[in-house]
C-alpha cells in the first residue's frame, strides 16, 4: 500500500511516499480503506520534531511513527475476529493515539475511537467535522461549561478548532465573537459568530468587552493578556501547552477568574467515541458543518504540509488516498 512517510525530522521536503506492507487485522481490530485524512499542526510539529521537548512524544532521535494522520475516514475491508460493532463495508470515523493515517489502509481496534459515519456526508467532510470540533467540544461544554446565554470570544476562529467553536458555541446558545483576519470574517460570520474582530486592526483583548469565556483556539495568547477582557467568574481557555499555563491553571483554582488547558487527545477512547457519535449526528442534522480549505492525494504531501506551515489555512486540509471522497 501506498503511505506518506518520514524517516527523519525536518522540512516538508523530509516526506515521500512509498510502498509498505499492507497490515493485517488481529483479534479485536478492523482494516479500514482509508478514504479522507485531517492533515494537521500536531502532524507538522511531529514532522519537525518542533518543540524539541515534544521529542519525548515523537521520538528523541528520528521520528517514532514514520506514518503520521491522527484521523480518518474509510470503508471497513476486514474485520478481525471477536469484532461485533462493525461489518466489512461500513463507512467510518476513526481517530488514532499513534498516527499512521496517512496511508491507503489502518487498522485500529474496536473498542478505540471508532464510529460509523453520519449518512449524507462525504469521507472528506466527516473527517473535517471531527478532527478540529473533537477538540473544541471539550473545551467549551467540559472546561467551561458553556451555557445559553453566555458570551464567547474565539481567537483563531477561522482554523479547524475555531471554526468547529464558533458552530458549537452557537448551538450551546452564547453569544459568540470570532477574531480572524479581514480576509476570513465573512467566512466565520457565515459560520454563526454575532461579532468579528479583525485582529490585523485591533487587539481583541483591548476593545474594553468583557466575556464569560475565552478560548484561544490557536494558542497564540496568554491568560495575561486575556485576563482584563474577563468578567467576574469567567475563564480563559488555550490549547497551547506550557509551564506558564500548567502554573496559571494551579493558580487561579480559587480566584474569580481562571486559566485552564484540556489535553483532549488524551482522553479515553470511550469519550472520543461518544463525541464523534454526537458531532456526526449534529452534522446529519446541519447543526455544524464541515469547513475545508483544501484537499491533496497523498503524492502532494509535501505541498500539503508547506500549506499548514504557513498557518492560514480555513477549517481542515484533508488528504484524499484515493477512492469517493
């Protein structure tokens, strides 16, 4: 079968595809033919080894999973014995602790983060509705407890978590603020924000509005900056690890406003798999829909991976590894 793979750490022009041996499903696992895969920042960062303590994770030397793709979408071709949830052609969703999604085939265990897709969605669409909101919906409904009527303000929200947030804070019923550049405010307006500040014109945190949550979907700020735009009780969200974070989370427990990070990928897979069971039946329903940017064939990798570098990209970028989208 066909994979992207990287043997060192480095610069897109690191990954090639090649021919690797096919797996085989063992006791308890499903083969799926992989049809759509998110193309994400944790897969560039695994790709550049970058931040070097995040070697501990990729590997200290050279890459530990050579095969990156955290999650997918594809057709069940074998499943193992002992399998009772699935049967050989179902449509699926699936996420991985350890990459390796960025092929023609996966397997993965049942009882891991698996779902059968939502009817009336394409692969490429129900890949791109679970990779960024798997994320987000945590954050918002766990860490912050979001309710009706409350106020949000997404900074990144034209990227795959933001603009997962921006349509789930919405369907919670608060009032969202979306900041984005000038040149994707129609997008994350169309996507249910009540208000859009163009961070290329003003600072978010300076315009004197006060919200009830804050949640920095691309990591980019700090709860020092973000605090006075707090209101009594509120809290402030990123998903950017750091001992700055770890220390404010500690903090602030007991003060009337908070900092928090959620390691979301972290989670158990009967949680992920309750969520993805969720997020597709929101989309079935057109509650949140899929925003993507671009799609490549795995042969393009390299050109993919140099989009995500640039950090501009809309909603997901998916990889097509071949077969109806």
């Amino acid at each position: 079968m066909k994979a992207v793979v990287h043997r060192a750490f480095g610069a897109p022009e690191v990954l090639s595809v090649e021919e690797v041996p096919k797996p085989t499903p063992k006791a308890g696992e499903l083969l799926i033919r992989i049809r759509a895969a998110a193309l994400t920042a944790v897969d560039c960062a695994a790709r550049q080894g970058r931040p070097f303590s995040a070697r501990l994770a990729f590997g200290p030397f050279s890459p530990r999973n050579p095969v990156l793709g955290g999650a997918c979408a594809g057709d069940v071709e074998v499943v193992g014995t002992g399998v009772r949830r699935f049967a050989i052609g179902d449509r699926v969703v699936a996420i991985s602790g350890s990459f390796g999604m960025h092929a023609e085939y996966v397997c993965v265990r049942e009882d891991s983060a698996v779902t059968a897709m939502s009817s009336g969605l394409t692969h490429a669409e129900a890949v791109a509705v679970s990779e960024g909101a798997l994320t987000a919906l945590p954050f918002l409904r766990d860490a912050a407890n979001l309710r009706a009527g409350q106020s949000i303000l997404v900074n990144g929200a034209s990227g795959s978590v933001g603009t997962a947030a921006v349509q789930l804070a919405q369907h919670l019923g608060a009032e969202v603020t979306g900041v984005c550049s000038t040149a994707n405010i129609e997008l994350v307006r169309s996507l249910g924000a009540h208000e859009i500040i163009d961070y290329t014109k003003e600072g978010f945190a300076r315009n004197r509005r006060t919200y009830d949550v804050i949640f920095d979907a691309v990591g980019k700020s700090s709860f020092a900056y973000c605090r006075g735009a707090l209101k009594r009780g509120g809290i402030y969200l990123t998903t950017a690890p750091s001992m700055a974070i770890l220390g404010q989370t500690l903090w602030t427990k007991l003060r009337s406003k908070k900092a928090r990070i959620e390691f979301t990928g972290l989670r158990p897979p009967r949680e992920k798999t309750k969520d993805l069971v969720l997020l597709g039946e929101l989309a079935g329903a057109g509650a949140i829909r899929a925003v993507i940017d671009r799609t490549y064939p795995l042969e393009q990798a390299a050109e993919a991976h140099g989009y995500v570098d640039t950090g501009r990209k809309r909603g997901a970028v998916i990889m097509l590894a071949g077969g109806p989208g």
